[in-house]
C-alpha cells in the first residue's frame, strides 16, 4: 500500500490520476448531455426530463455512480493544479525566450490549470442551481425539475454563466483529451491522427451543444422542429 501511495503522489502517479479520472468525466458529459438534450428533442420535454431526473434521482447504481463522480471532480481539480503549482516551483522565474511551436505549448495547455478552476466554480455554480435545490430544498416538491430548469434559464446572467463555462471547457478538453490518452500511452503512431481529430471534434461539439440548452430555453425555442420524409420525395 506504502508503494502504491508513494506512487499516487508521484508525478506521473498524479498525472496518471489525471488521466483516468480526466477520462470518467469526459464519459460522463456524454451521459450528461444526452440527458439534457430532452430539454430540447423531444415533443413533451418536460415529461422526458422528468421521468429521466427521477431516474437520476432514484437508482441506487447511478447515486453509486454520483459519487465516484464527485470525488473525480475534486481529485481532478486538485490533482491538476498541484501539478501545475509543482511545474511552476521548477521553474521558478525562467521566462523562455522562444516558445515552442508544438502542440504541447498552445495556449490551453499551458492554461489548463486556469482553466480547470473556472470550470470547477462553473460546477459549483451549476449544482447550487439545480443539484441542491432538488436534493435540500422543498422546491422539487413546488415545481417539477423541467420547471425549475426552464425558470432558471429565463434569467439573462445565467445563461451568460453557463455559456462562459462552456467556453472554459471546450478549451480546457482542446488540450485534456489528447493528454490523458497520451499520459496512458495510448497516443502513438497511427492512432495519433485519430485521437487528435476525435478531441477536436468533442471539445467543439459536446460544449457547443451544452451552451445552446440554456441559449434555446431563454429563448424559448424548444423543443426543436422535427424533420420528417415524406413518402416518395
């Protein structure tokens, strides 16, 4: 146990607990997403959601599951900025004079730890909306949780919150995806290409589409036309 720990505290055992737990989470905005997307998709909303929150709220595998998330959350984050505050002990007051052109040195990498702490208060934000009234307040018991989303949604700073928050994640995952899989060694030959393109892609889509949930109920557009074929065209 003594070696195991000595090795969690270790760089590459921090950068490891980076990686895997960088990887749950990256998982679960899939989830996540794909559940937020009732809001919008379907013809009754609001009893989607519902009966998804209830699900959510109920299973006992998926409050397992909350958990190992909020504890990811948390090791992640401080995971990330100890290894960012142990980087910047190294190297003291250096300033380089030329920077390299690599994809280690754009700007989301070297920022990530900025980034992580915007993204951590954005959470915070997040789960003192929605998480703490449902789970501590009588509210859910006033309104249904398609309600309070929906009410939420309708104040202007709110959604000017959520959209900066996903911003931070898009760049954040710009430069996180591609690590984690290179800090499990999983990033080589012929799958580079592969997972650069497949992080792009994510860190552009998966936040685009959590920014425009609040964008579409503040304007009241939802849920989204259908579009049909029709026989014979």
């Amino acid at each position: 146990m003594s070696g195991f720990n000595k090795f969690l505290h270790s760089s590459i055992g921090n950068k490891f607990l980076v990686a895997i737990t960088g990887l749950f989470l990256i998982l679960f905005l899939i989830v996540h997403l794909l559940g937020n997307l009732l809001l919008l998709i379907n013809e009754h909303p609001g009893e989607e959601f519902n009966a998804y929150s209830e699900v959510m709220g109920t299973n006992l595998l998926i409050k397992v599951v909350a958990w190992i998330l909020y504890v990811s959350i948390l090791a992640h984050t401080y995971k990330g900025i100890s290894i960012w505050w142990k980087n910047r002990k190294a190297r003291g007051n250096i300033k380089y004079a030329v920077k390299s052109s690599s994809d280690d040195t754009t700007w989301a990498s070297r920022n990530m730890a900025l980034l992580g702490t915007l993204i951590f208060f954005f959470i915070a934000i997040h789960m003192g909306q929605f998480w703490y009234w449902f789970k501590f307040t009588d509210m859910a018991e006033q309104m249904s949780h398609f309600e309070i989303v929906r009410e939420t949604f309708q104040q202007p700073w709110v959604v000017i919150v959520y959209v900066l928050g996903c911003i931070a994640l898009a760049w954040h995952l710009t430069h996180g995806f591609q690590s984690a899989f290179q800090t499990l060694g999983l990033r080589k030959g012929k799958y580079n290409k592969l997972i650069r393109g497949i992080g792009m892609a994510f860190s552009i889509v998966v936040p685009l589409l959590f920014a425009l949930i609040p964008i579409l109920m503040h304007l009241d557009i939802y849920p989204l036309p259908e579009f049909k074929v029709i026989p014979g065209q």
